[in-house]
C-alpha cells in the first residue's frame, strides 16, 4: 500500500471558465467537491469557496444588484459624493482666482524692495 504525498501550498490558479465547469458540475451533483478537487488539483475548500461564490453572484444578479456587493456600491456612493464636493471647490477657487487677476489688471506695478522716491526702475 503506496501512501501519496500531499504538498501543501498555494493551489494552482485555474482560468475562471475551469472553474466555471467544475462548479457547475457540483452544484448539478455530477462531482462531489471532493472529486472536483482532485481533478483539478486544488482543495476541497477551493472548490467549496468557489461553489459559494457562484451561487452568492447568482443571487446579487437576481436581486437586482449586478454582481455587486453593497460594499461596492458604497464606496461608489462615497466616491460620486467626494466628487461633487471636489468639484464645488474647484469652482469656488476659480471664481476667486477671477476676482484676483479682474481687480490686478487695473493696478499699475509698485515697485518692490529698497527703492527711493525719483528712482528709476527696470
């Protein structure tokens, strides 16, 4: 009686259309996640997470939410308002930076540093 040798590791990464069939072929009771598993050498868990993770899409998808969690979905919320609130403040600063260069076009340079009365400048 030969024993194999497992090699614990990080498990092969499959193309997701592999995984895609061998799920399918769980969840239609065609393999166990055990046999499924060893054909495509990885875990059980590995297949069980995949076997979750499939049927959780399919749900978001029928509840309406495309595939996206709320976790998602939040943070896109978040992002659309933090950019609002971005784009007000670049407006506010445009429209002082206006009011800055309108009321300087009038204005004759002064001169700057130690000069005196008579002096010319260049």
């Amino acid at each position: 009686m030969t024993e194999e040798v497992l090699h614990v590791g990080r498990p092969p990464v499959l193309p997701t259309d592999k995984k895609f069939a061998l799920v399918l072929r769980v969840v239609t009771g065609e393999l166990t996640a055990a046999e499924a598993a060893r054909e495509a050498g990885v875990s059980e868990q590995s297949v069980s997470n995949w076997r979750r993770q499939f049927i959780e899409g399919g749900r978001n998808g029928l509840a309406g939410e495309g595939g996206r969690n709320s976790e998602n979905a939040s943070r896109i919320a978040e992002l659309i308002k933090e950019n609002a609130t971005l784009k007000a403040t670049i407006g506010e600063l445009y429209i002082e930076l206006r009011k800055h260069t309108r009321s300087a076009v009038g204005r004759i340079p002064q001169p700057r540093g130690n000069t005196h009365p008579g002096q010319r400048v260049n």
